[in-house]
C-alpha cells in the first residue's frame, strides 16, 4: 500500500484533528526514525493547543503479546508551527529495534495521542519489520563434506531442547565408540550449549541385524536417574545420537541394558525393557539463539498428518515457532511472517513450493537469515517420508537465489548442522 503520507483524521466539536506519519510505506524495514505530525484545524484557524498532544505507541508481536510506551521512552524531538500559538506539532520518533526492545520479526505498531481531545481518534497503524542478520554456520551437505564429522546432540544452555551437533573428527575407526564417547566431552562453548554432562557413559556397544545393544553401568546411569528432566534430556541425547551414527548399517531399534538386564527403575523410572525404535514422524527444524550470539538450528517433533494437512501447517510453524496453540519454547520462527504458500506440487520425490514475493523481498540483506531459512525449509520438508528434496517458487517460476545467496536446485538438507569451530 502506497500513500503520498499515512494519515488518519477524525473531528470532535467543529475541530478537525489529523495525525500524519510522513511514509510512503505502511510497511516498513528496519525503520530507524520518522515524524509523526499532530496537526487541528477549525473554520475560524483559532484553534490552539493549550499542551502538547503526548504520543503513545502501542506494540503487538506476532504472539499477540501488547507493550504500550509512553510519549518520553521513544520520541527524540518535537517541533511546532508556533512558539506561542501552535496548532501542529511535529515529533521524531526512534522506531530502532534497540530503542523498542524488538527481537527479529514483524510488528503491528500504533501511534495516537494521549491528549482528551483525541481519546476518540483512530490510531494509525502500521507494519514494522525488523531483521537485523544473526550469526549462523550453513549446514554442510554430504556430497560437500571435506572432512569426517561425528553428530552428537546436547542439550541447550536451558535445558529445554536436544540440539545436534556436528563435531569434526579424523578417525573413522570404531565409529560406534567413538560416536558415543562423543556425549561424554561437552561442546565447544563457542555454540553456547550446556556444559553439564548429558548422558552416561556406555560400557559396551554392540549392532547386529539394525539393533543397537547398549551396556550401561548403575554407578553411571544414577547421577541421571533421579531428576526427570535430566533423565529425559539424558535419553533423547542418546537415542538421537545413536540412531545418527555414520555407518553404512541401518539403525533402526536401540535396546538399553543396566548391569546386564532390562531396567524399569533408572532413568526415573523409565521403562528400558522394550527396544527403542527410530521414529519415522516428521520433524521441523527451528532457530535457536545462545547466549554465545550463534544461532543453531534445532528439530521439533510433530505428529504426522495427511500430506495436505502436513505441508501447510509446516510453513506455518516455522513463520510462527507455535505448535499445536504452544510456543517452542526459546525456539525462532525462520520464515518471514508475511510469506505466503500459494501452492505446492509433489514430483517424484521434490517437493514443489510455491511462495508469494514476500519469501524474497522481507529478509533482504541478511545472509545469514535467509541461509537458516534455506537450511530449515529443506531439512523440515526431508523429514517426510518420501520427500528428498525441496524446490522453491516465487509466483509460480522457478529460483535459484534469495538476494545474497544462490543455490542449486531441488535443495538438499543438510547432513551435518551447528558444525563445532574447536579452534
């Protein structure tokens, strides 16, 4: 929506009140600063303010969560027509993600004044979008590897999420060993990950026929049995690196024993008598900041659904991070909020999507953004079984590039994310 300026009017007793917010756009990116003008008029030109008509701004996220300000937290500057006499006054607003406190994403923004004559007066309302880029390592893809890598997950420095890691490694040798040693040295506090141990130490581990046989001591597996969030956190960093272990074996069921037998009182009480068979639900991968400024990339669990269902609800999860009317928790959304999909089209095993122009046009310069995005969109929709890959339309044609960053097409997931910088 274009407008030589955004206005809004409205008249109380004879008096004609205008607000003017002096922008072209009633979308904005990034907006640094602009001038919202108060301005009344009547038939006579008497009209004076006796004060000064004090802004208020009231914020809205894309969770419906509401922060009001007041006149002095975000205005920088007022002017007026008059010294004496003004009938119109011009205030510059900071509209800076840092003044309003902002994360990265799209806000509705209302700008009215708190003077009695315009208790009454609609606010105007504008977009804001703020997209300042983050810190993130591209996956790396297979066919792209240069090196070997273990994937290991570890729980986040709050203890909400299991996050994979990719850690690199020059030894291939004993990759069962070696992988699940890996749980045993923290990562690297670069990627702002817990530093608590995460699991127990295995004693043995033997495959045959797809079934992973894990021997675990009681002295070991005690520290993680009692608290129910670490026993959990304890077992899903297990079972996910596990069934991830690069072999050319298939994995498909995992079977725990302590001290040799089956156990129902370790782990709070879980119960380890029946083997543990690899989930084939799809999973969508979201954002996750740490407190080292690295955005990782995390996987959620979703319950399946009918292809129609599954694929629209996944662009709206990963536009929204809410699942099933909740937030994953310390999790981002990585698709621009105003990205729409128009349609999409299975081919074999590509997957077809087809955006509106705002999956281009909202991230602009933001490499790493629209890299996170890539990254999450192509590992989500490969967590469907069936689909291996991902090309993505803007209206209908076919692209090879998002501004910044160009690609080949279909897109491939990445196989190894949230790779471990040990320098």
């Amino acid at each position: 929506m274009v407008n030589e300026h955004i206005n809004q009017q409205s008249d109380v007793n004879g008096v004609s009140f205008t607000y003017t917010l002096t922008e072209k756009e009633s979308h904005l990116k990034n907006p640094t600063s602009v001038e919202f003008i108060v301005k009344a008029t009547d038939e006579d030109g008497n009209f004076y303010w006796d004060e000064v008509p004090s802004l208020s701004m009231r914020i809205t996220d894309r969770k419906n969560n509401v922060v009001q300000l007041n006149h002095s937290a975000f205005v920088t500057e007022t002017k007026t027509d008059s010294d004496d006499q003004p009938s119109e006054y011009t205030f510059t607003v900071d509209m800076t993600k840092l003044n309003l406190d902002l994360e990265n994403g799209t806000y509705e923004l209302e700008l009215f004044s708190t003077h009695e004559l315009l208790q009454s007066s609609e606010p105007i309302v504008i977009k804001a979008s703020y997209f300042e880029d983050i810190n993130y390592i591209a996956g790396i893809l297979e066919s792209e590897a240069t090196q070997s890598y273990l994937k290991l997950y570890f729980a986040d420095a709050s203890n909400h999420h299991i996050v994979p890691i990719s850690r690199p490694t020059t030894d291939t040798n004993k990759v069962f060993r070696k992988t699940v040693n890996g749980l045993l040295e923290p990562p690297h506090i670069s990627l702002g990950l817990s530093q608590e141990p995460i699991a127990p130490r295995i004693s043995v581990i033997q495959y045959a026929s797809g079934l992973v046989t894990c021997y675990l001591k009681s002295s070991s597996v005690m520290p993680f049995s009692e608290d129910p969030q670490k026993a959990s956190l304890a077992l899903e960093s297990m079972n996910q690196t596990i069934m991830h272990i690069q072999t050319p074996y298939a994995i498909n069921k995992i079977q725990y024993l302590v001290d040799k037998q089956p156990s129902t009182i370790f782990f709070n009480g879980t119960d380890l008598t029946q083997q543990i068979e690899k989930s084939k639900d799809p999973q969508i991968y979201l954002g996750l900041k740490t407190d080292q400024d690295r955005v990782l990339i995390v996987p959620h669990t979703i319950v399946s659904e009918p292809m129609e269902q599954l694929i629209p609800n996944i662009i709206t999860y990963l536009k929204t991070g809410i699942i099933d009317d909740t937030s994953a928790e310390h999790l981002l959304p990585v698709i621009p909020e105003d990205t729409e999909l128009l349609d999409y089209k299975i081919e074999g095993v590509t997957l077809k999507l087809n955006f509106n122009s705002a999956l281009r046009d909202t991230y602009f310069d933001s490499k790493g953004l629209i890299q996170l995005m890539l990254d999450s969109l192509a590992s989500s929709f490969a967590s469907i079984e069936g689909i291996d890959n991902i090309e993505l339309q803007i209206e209908g044609k076919t692209i090879t590039d998002l501004g910044l960053i160009s690609f080949d097409t279909p897109i491939v997931a990445p196989e190894y994310v949230n790779v471990e910088i040990l320098e």
